[in-house]
C-alpha cells in the first residue's frame, strides 16, 4: 500500500509526496507515525528544512540526493525537502550539509518550493 504525504504552505499550496519505504524504513515509519505536524520553514540554497518531532538516526545515510529526494537530517531533527543545488554542492549535484535519510519524494514539481521564504509556516499530514 502506497503512503503519501501532505505539504501544506501559504505560498506554495499542498504538494504531494510519496513515502519510499524501502530506501530508509524506520525513518519512514518514524516520520508518518509522527504526523501531523507544523513548524518553521528555513531556506539553505534550493533545499527547505524544518524540525520535526521525531528522533532517529542515521539509516542508508546519503551524501549526494536527487531532486524531489525528501529526508530526515539527524543532527538537526529536521525533515529537509531538496529542489535544486545547495551552499555545498559540486557542480550540478544536490549535497545535504551533512549524511541525511531519504525516505520519499515528492510528486510533481518539487521546484515549487523556491517560493517558500524563511520562517513559512508549514504543515506536513498524511494524504
């Protein structure tokens, strides 16, 4: 059975994504037992990241993600929504500060979140 998620903002509007389960499965079943959830939208190049309420750490840990890659960053307990290069990356790859989990993707464009400005509130529910 497919699990989606909900991205919920102002600008944006709600933005579907798809819960891969088999890429980091505790951190999936972490994040959507935590749902729903709101918090503070905070830009970092072409990448959205915000904390969440849930406490993992790092499972299949990915150095370098692909556009569209939704993740959980353990140091900062915080998901991070990945739409373009960011302060780190080597050329056209998209690179996370640091090791993240990458446990769905988004549905559509996922460069609709340029329009997310620091301090958006943002809610994340189950679809």
């Amino acid at each position: 059975m497919s699990r989606r998620i909900r991205f919920v903002t102002e600008r944006v509007g709600e933005v579907l994504a798809e819960v891969l389960g088999d890429m980091s499965p505790k951190t999936a079943e972490a994040v959507w037992e935590a749902l729903p959830f709101e918090s503070d939208a905070h830009r970092w190049g072409d990448e959205v990241y915000f904390e969440i309420p849930v406490y993992v750490g790092e499972e299949n840990a990915k150095e370098v993600v692909g556009l569209g890659d939704v993740a959980y960053w353990p140091p900062g307990r915080a998901m991070c929504i990945f739409f373009g290069r960011t302060p780190v990356s080597r050329g056209s790859e998209i690179r996370p500060y640091s090791p993240v989990n990458v446990f769905a993707r988004i549905l559509g464009e996922p460069r609709v979140f340029t329009k997310v400005r620091e301090g958006d509130r943002i809610t994340v529910e189950r679809a």
